[in-house]
C-alpha cells in the first residue's frame, strides 16, 4: 500500500525529492555499466573460454564459442543495445511500481512489456521459456549479492513511501540487469541459437562486480538521510512466552513483527507500544517488541481479572481498578537479589558476550521462589523479561550501555509488582526512567570509554536505584528528572559547537539537493534522445559524473547569477548534438563553427571542478577524435 502523503499537496516536497533521487541512482547506475562494460564483455569471455576448455556437447559448445566470437566483433553493438535495455528495463520497472508518484519521462520498450508470472497461460511457451531463463540466471545473482539488495530495497521503500517494498519490485534488482543483458543479445541481432547457452553462462563470478555498484546506491540513499529498516520477529516458546530474536538489520525504525500486530516504532522509546492506544506516545517503540509485548502482557494480565469490567466493579478511589498486592515472601526475595546485584559491577570484559545471556528475569523464571509466587506475579515477571529481551537485543544501544542498564532488571520489576499499572500507562516512573536512560545511551560510543560525562551519569543512576530503591516510586521521579536536567545541561554546553557543524552539514544538503537536480536534468536530457541518435558510449559516464557537478555548482548560485547555469545547460547540449552523427555538409559547417565556443566553455567548466590528469586527457582526445570524424564526412 502506497503511503497517501506522495499523492497529496503536502507530500509535494517529497514527491520531488523522491523523484530526484531516483535520477541520480539511474544515472550511477547507467555510468557503472558503460564505465566498465569492456571489463564485463571481457570476463565473460573468459568464462566462455574456460567452458569450452570443459569439452561440452557439441551444440553446446559450437554455441559458446558463436558467443565468444560475437562479443568481441560486436562489442560495441551490444554494448550500445544493453545501455539502452538497461535504462529501458529500469524506467519500465519504476512505472510498475510507483507510476504516479515518481512521474519518470519513461519510454516502454514492448520487449520489457512482459507479463507476470500470474498470467503466463496468457502468452506463448516460447516467452514462458524466455522468462523462466532470466529467472534461473538471475537467482545466482540475487543469491550472491543479497545482503547488498535487501538493504536497497528498504531504502527505496522508505524513499518511495511504499509501506512494503518486497525485492521482487526493486528496479535495481540483479533480474533487471540480466534480463537487459538478454535483450540487448537479441537487439543485437547475434545467433538466436546461442542464446541459452550464452545466458546460462552468466555467472556472478565471472562477470562485472555489482557490489561496488550497490555500494554507491545504498551510500547515496545514506547520504540524504533514508536509512534502511530493520525487520524483528517474536518466536513463541512452548510456554505460550514469546523469546525474542532479533533478525540482523541497520535500523530500528519500523519494525512488522512475525505473528503478531504490526505497529510503527516509534524512536523515542525503550519497550515499545505497551499501553493499548498510545502507538504514537513516547512509547511508541524503539525496543522491536512494539505491540507484541503488549498484548501478550494485556492477555496475561486480563486473562487474570486485570484490566476487566468485573475488576473494576472493585475500583478504588479516582476509578482506578484495586489490584492484590505482590506477595510478601517474593518480594524479600527479590530485595535479596537487588541488593547483590547493588554490591556487583558489571564484567570489565563484555566483548563476545551475548547481553541476552545476562536477561535475569528469565532465568528467574525457572527458580523455585518464582515459581510459588501467585500466578500474577509470575505473569509480571514473564512479561518484563520480554521487555528486557527486546533492550539487550536493540542494536542501537551500545553494549555497555545495555549491561549497565539491564542491572535494573530487579528494581523494576519491583516496581511493576508495587504499582500493577507498569505496562499500562505511560507515565510509570520505572518506565519513563528506564526509557530515558536507553535513549540517552544510545548517544553514547564505545571509543568515548567508561569515563564520558554520559556514561558516568547512567552508571550513577542505575547505582543509585540499586542501593536506594525499596517501596518508594518517587525515587524513580527524582532521578529522572535530574537525569533530564543533566542532559538539557550538556545540549546547552555543546550548542556551541554543534551549531558550525550544523552549518556545514546544511551547506552539504544544500550541494546534495543540487547534485540531485542535476541528476534529474541530465538524466531527462539523455532520455530525450530518439532512438535513431543515441548517446556516444563515452559521454554517458562525462555527462552524470564530471559535467553533473560542474552543473550542481552552478545550480548553488543560480537564483543570484542563472547565467552559469544557463551556460551549463547549452554546452551539455551542445556537447550532445556535436558528437551525433552528421549527414550533410551544413551540419559540418555548423560543427566547425561551434566548437571554439564549446571547447572553451567544457575547460572553463572542468577546471572550477577542477578535473586534471590522465582520465580528462583520454576523454580529450576522445572527443576530438570524434569531431574530426566527423568533419572530414561534412
């Protein structure tokens, strides 16, 4: 389901950004392939030789070697035809996902117009066996750069607005590139023959790298702030108690729980959506539980007469619901455990150490005393080992961090038997405590070591809890809101220096929002072209690498001086149509008289980016090579 505020006027911004940002991953994305497309015809061809050196079927290796051969002497044909089904293949795809949205200038090739596997009984068994081709290729790439797509696909996600993004709809999927590979194949006009064989020789090993590729994509989404999300499941244990298990991902944002409700995570909070309508509060999730914990406490506790109508028909004053107090007996004993968790220090070596191991509340729930105590304090212990599953399990907080916060496991737990409304509402003491002290940690960086203002302040305050912490809840108040004032204190110290590091981020978002538009003009030039005068090969790399930024700076300036810009744009085009075949004697004419001005307005623009070397003389010599083929034909 697509998020509503790309299509509404308050989602214009973003519909802009998306869409720039989209440019920019084509743009890297073509630039890659032409960069090192005679490495990638180059590494096939090896493979090819290496499978013929197997002595194949004969067919099998007539055909091979018919590819070998044909990619080497038309080289330069099928590179110019996969540029082209790429960008096709791409632009198709981002219609099929977000037409509305994204408003891509796209140009449908009928190749790429393929149905979905839903309707195969639609089309002919040739394009079924065509299909299924690309599908078996495609699954060793996808296979060998998995990790790298997953991350992808999130991203895009989030920059689309899309709620669910499955890989299968990722426009840069390993299957898009393989299938403009087929297609480019065919284009070419190359042995219809050798087809299957060619393509079943594709291998992730033995062809062009593609995770430098997605490397650069996932680190320009990183670069504009749309991180990916982390995906969290809860495993039932046989007890009906759900045991945590974190899945590995980058973030903590938005996490769908497996057999359980899906909620939005809310970064400000610690155990996630545990009161029943607050899954916007400040406990809204960070911790990956979110309403998972809840419920299943709710159930528990309700299941008890906690929280239903006949229980308060007993409310007390003010119509909250009475509940029976914690058991005498379990509570000394959890005082006993306190006060040696007080006289203890958290391990000097944490490294290699699982925090879950150190999830007390659990492995109390084994114990005798644990088990005698009446089935609602039992049920309060199970429920906040859950809660604490999900704190040594955030990988957002620090492990040190998590060790000294999970030393509160005891007092809390207290607390929670002391006032039985601790997974209900928002404004507990212990909940808000614990809350604020994981957030703060999560600010906190191992290389900052044990002596930080910020850690020594946790450290105290957990320290503190331990030692003071018997039936007082006010306890709780007091040493949150000096943990509050501290850190308002430290924002107000560091203010200072922050400010000229905002001042230079906003300068690089500034540069960022120009790049991105240069993308987009660039990109929307190229598609432009008609099919008849394609790109020359070696401007598709110039044009969205070196002449993109040249425009960006020029784009910085443009509402004080657009003349730049407007400079930018001409000698782009210009660079264009100067490389484009030329017929007729007027249009040699015309090139003579354009490219004094041309030549000095690509030096002017390359040296204020200040592109020297080697890679400025080959593509130099390039095009002058082209001008004066061209030229010599008027």
């Amino acid at each position: 389901m697509r998020s509503p505020s790309l299509f509404d006027a308050a989602g214009r911004d973003l519909h802009v950004q998306a869409r720039r940002h989209i440019r920019s991953l084509i743009g890297k994305t073509l630039a890659y392939f032409v960069q090192h497309q005679d490495q990638h015809l180059k590494l096939i061809r090896e493979h090819l030789l290496d499978l013929m050196d197997a002595r194949p079927p004969q067919a099998q290796a007539k055909n091979l070697r018919s590819a070998w051969s044909l990619l080497d002497k038309q080289a330069q044909v099928f590179n110019s035809a996969f540029q082209a089904a790429l960008q096709a293949s791409m632009d198709e795809e981002l219609r099929l996902v977000l037409p509305e949205a994204v408003g891509l200038d796209f140009r449908p090739d009928p190749l790429i117009d393929a149905p979905d596997h839903t309707s195969l009984t639609l089309i002919d068994v040739s394009e079924v066996e065509r299909m299924l081709l690309v599908d078996r290729v495609a699954q060793r790439f996808t296979t060998h750069y998995g990790a790298s797509v997953s991350l992808l696909t999130q991203r895009l996600g989030v920059l689309l607005g899309l709620d669910t993004l499955t890989q299968t709809s990722n426009p840069f999927r390993p299957d898009v590139f393989v299938r403009a590979f087929l297609l480019a194949w065919e284009k070419s006009g190359l042995d219809d023959e050798a087809t299957e064989d060619m393509m079943q020789a594709l291998d992730p090993k033995h062809s062009l790298d593609l995770a430098p590729l997605y490397d650069d994509l996932n680190a320009t989404l990183m670069r504009a702030g749309i991180e990916a999300q982390a995906v969290h499941r809860i495993r039932k244990s046989e007890g009906g108690a759900a045991s945590s298990r974190a899945v590995s991902g980058p973030a903590t944002t938005n996490a769908p729980l497996a057999g359980g409700d899906e909620t939005p995570a809310n970064p400000k909070s610690t155990f996630g959506a545990l009161e029943p309508d607050r899954a916007n509060s400040d406990w809204g999730g960070l911790a990956p539980a979110g309403r998972s914990i809840a419920t299943h406490a709710r159930q528990f506790l309700h299941r008890l007469g906690w929280g239903s109508p006949s229980t308060h028909e007993d409310a007390g004053d003010g119509g909250r619901p009475a509940y029976a107090a914690a058991d005498p007996e379990f509570m000394g004993y959890l005082g006993d455990l306190q006060a040696s968790a007080g006289a203890s220090s958290p391990s000097p070596d944490l490294q290699g150490q699982d925090p879950g191991s150190r999830n007390i509340l659990r492995q109390m729930l084994d114990r005798d005393e644990v088990r005698r105590a009446p089935e609602l304090d039992r049920g309060t212990v199970d429920a906040l080992a859950e809660v604490f599953d999900f704190v040594f399990a955030d990988p957002a907080i620090p492990l040190q961090m998590k060790f000294v916060i999970g030393r509160l496991q005891i007092p809390v737990l207290k607390a929670a038997m002391i006032d039985r409304d601790f997974f209900l509402s928002p404004d507990h003491p212990a909940r808000r405590l614990v809350d604020t002290l994981a957030l703060a940690s999560i600010a906190w960086a191992p290389e900052k070591g044990e002596d930080d203002p910020l850690y020594q302040r946790v450290e105290n305050t957990v320290k503190r809890v331990l030692a003071e912490f018997e039936d007082d809840l006010d306890l709780f108040s007091d040493l949150l809101e000096e943990f509050t004032e501290f850190l308002f204190n430290t924002e107000q110290q560091v203010q200072e220096l922050i400010e000229p590091a905002a001042d230079q981020e906003r300068a690089g978002e500034s540069l960022e929002q120009a790049l991105a538009h240069a993308d987009e003009v660039v990109h929307a030039r190229i598609s432009a072209l008609p099919p008849e005068l394609p790109l020359a090969p070696f401007l598709v790399p110039f044009l969205t690498t070196q002449w993109r930024e040249v425009m960006a700076k020029t784009w910085l300036n443009a509402p004080a001086d657009p003349q730049p810009w407007d400079s930018a744009l001409t000698t782009m085009d210009q660079l264009i149509w100067s490389t484009q075949p030329k017929t007729r004697a007027q249009e040699g004419h015309q090139l003579v008289a354009v490219l004094p001005d041309l030549v000095r307005n690509l030096n002017a623009g390359l040296d204020a980016i200040e592109w020297t070397g080697e890679a400025r003389d080959v593509f130099t010599r390039r095009l002058i090579s082209t001008h004066m083929m061209a030229i010599r034909l008027k």
